[in-house]
C-alpha cells in the first residue's frame, strides 16, 4: 500500500500531489485501524477461550484486557463479546456431543436444575449487577475465590468423593452446585470456580466436578449471550464482520483444547495452582486501580 502511494503522489501532477498524499494516508490509516480491530478480536478470542472454563474468571479478565487494549464499553464491543460467548458455547457442544442424545435426559435435568438460581437471581438482580462491572471489584474478588480454593483444596479429600463421573450426580447435589454458582454474578468470583467450589463440597470429585461446571455453562451462556443478542442485533453491521469472525474462530479453537488439557491436567494435579494464580493476579490489579 505504501509503494502503490508513493508512485501516485510521484506520478501525480504538482497541483493534484497534495490530494493524492492525502487520499492514499487515509487509505493507509484505514487499513491501520482495520488490523488493529483484527489484532484486538484474536486477543480477546484468545482471552474468553482460554478463561471461559478456568475457575479465573472470564468476565474479569475480559473487563482487564479491555481496559489495557483501550476499549470502551461501547455496544459495538458488547456485540462482539457476546458473539465470542456463543464461540465458547459451541466449544461445549462439540466436546460432549455425545451427551447431546435422550438416553442422557437425566443429567440435562439435573443441569436445568442448577441453571434455575443464577436466573431467578440473575434476572431479578439485573441491573445491581450491571453496577458492579469495574476493576477494582474484579481484583478484590480474585484474591477472595483464590483464598477459597485454598482452603477448599486443604480440607479436600479426593478418595472421599462420591461422584466420579457427572450421570452419577444427584439432584439433590444439583441444586446445591446451582446455589454456589449464585456468587458468579459478582464480577471476578468466576462462574467455573463457584460452581466447581460448589461441586466438590458436595462430593464431586475434580474431573467430575469440570466437567459438570462446563456442561451447566451451556444453558447460563445462552441466557445471557441470547439476552445481549436481542439487545444489541442492530450492531452487527459489514464493518465488523471480519472482527467478528476472526474472534469467533480464535475463541472456539482456544476453548476447545482449553477443556481437553484442562481435563487432563485435574487428573495429576489439584486447583492450588488456580488459587495461588488468582491471589497474585488481583494483587497485581489492586496495586494498578487503586
């Protein structure tokens, strides 16, 4: 682009220089911009993907992130979370597609089951919620979820568990794992980390314990991310859908080896890492916005 400028503003007569510089500067610019919205849309794929189904919160290291990269909270940028939401979703239902058959009815009730609290709350709480969307509330509460999957993991006893694989889960514990999850509406808490904190309080072990908080993000994301898309349809026009795209595909491919790997690492190793993660992280956020 820049050779293609250079050899018109050189070709071009003394007269017509000025308006040719001009006219290709602003191509130029243009196509600045347009990388940047590239370069952001993988950075927050990467973001969502990788934290969705982490117990480090999604929502607080997007709100982070944002803030680093310059974002405001604009509808534009809403829209486009909401699209790599529905990336992570996807993510789900491709990973367990193999639970997606009637013969696995029970467990789908048991999930409606523990989706019922965080929507009652939820919604009735809606805009109290929306309030508390900010930095400082963020790190606050990594370093709290921190704390508590330190202490969780200390009194923790794995050979006690008494739900190895999530079809052996009781409503019962369904219910109780869908109250937990009722702390995922602060900002920072993480929807994975409350409901996995919640699971192996009742007695899941840690591998049962995610995968039942990846399953139970299903009805919980389309919630949400359905509500977001009726909002904000209107924003989705042909100037962001190369953005839009690119973040899409950035987020699912992340989420999907994130819940893989993640799988397989809670078979050697426990939550302290995570714990230990989350402390550090809100302190390093404290020490920037306060």
């Amino acid at each position: 682009m820049v050779n293609i400028c250079l050899t018109t503003i050189i070709d071009s007569t003394v007269n017509d220089r000025q308006n040719s510089a001009i006219i290709c500067f602003t191509h130029i610019l243009i196509g600045t911009l347009h990388f940047m919205d590239i370069l952001q849309a993988i950075i927050l794929g990467i973001v969502e993907g990788f934290t969705e189904f982490l117990p480090i919160s999604s929502t607080g290291h997007m709100i982070v992130v944002a803030d680093w990269l310059g974002l405001e909270q604009t509808k534009a940028n809403t829209a486009f979370e909401v699209i790599i939401q529905l990336a992570a979703i996807l993510a789900v239902v491709a990973n367990y597609k193999e639970k997606f058959t009637f013969a696995h009815i029970e467990l789908w009730k048991k999930v409606v089951i523990a989706f019922l609290p965080i929507a009652a709350i939820g919604f009735l709480f809606r805009h109290q919620i929306k309030a508390l969307f900010s930095p400082d509330i963020v790190a606050v509460m990594f370093i709290v979820g921190g704390i508590v999957f330190l202490i969780v993991e200390y009194f923790y006893q794995a050979e006690k568990a008494t739900v190895n694989d999530v079809e052996q889960l009781t409503y019962k514990q369904a219910a109780w794992i869908g109250f937990a999850q009722i702390f995922a509406l602060i900002p920072g808490t993480s929807r994975a980390g409350s409901t996995i904190i919640g699971a192996m309080l009742v007695g899941l072990s840690r591998k049962a314990s995610a995968e039942f908080s990846f399953l139970l993000a299903l009805p919980v994301m389309c919630a949400a991310s359905g509500l977001d898309l009726l909002k904000h349809y209107q924003e989705f026009t042909d100037a962001n859908l190369s953005a839009l795209l690119i973040g899409f595909i950035t987020a699912f491919i992340i989420a999907f080896f994130t819940m893989k790997l993640f799988v397989r690492f809670l078979a050697n190793f426990t939550f302290v890492g995570f714990g230990l993660y989350r402390i550090a992280f809100g302190a390093v956020l404290l020490v920037i916005y306060l």
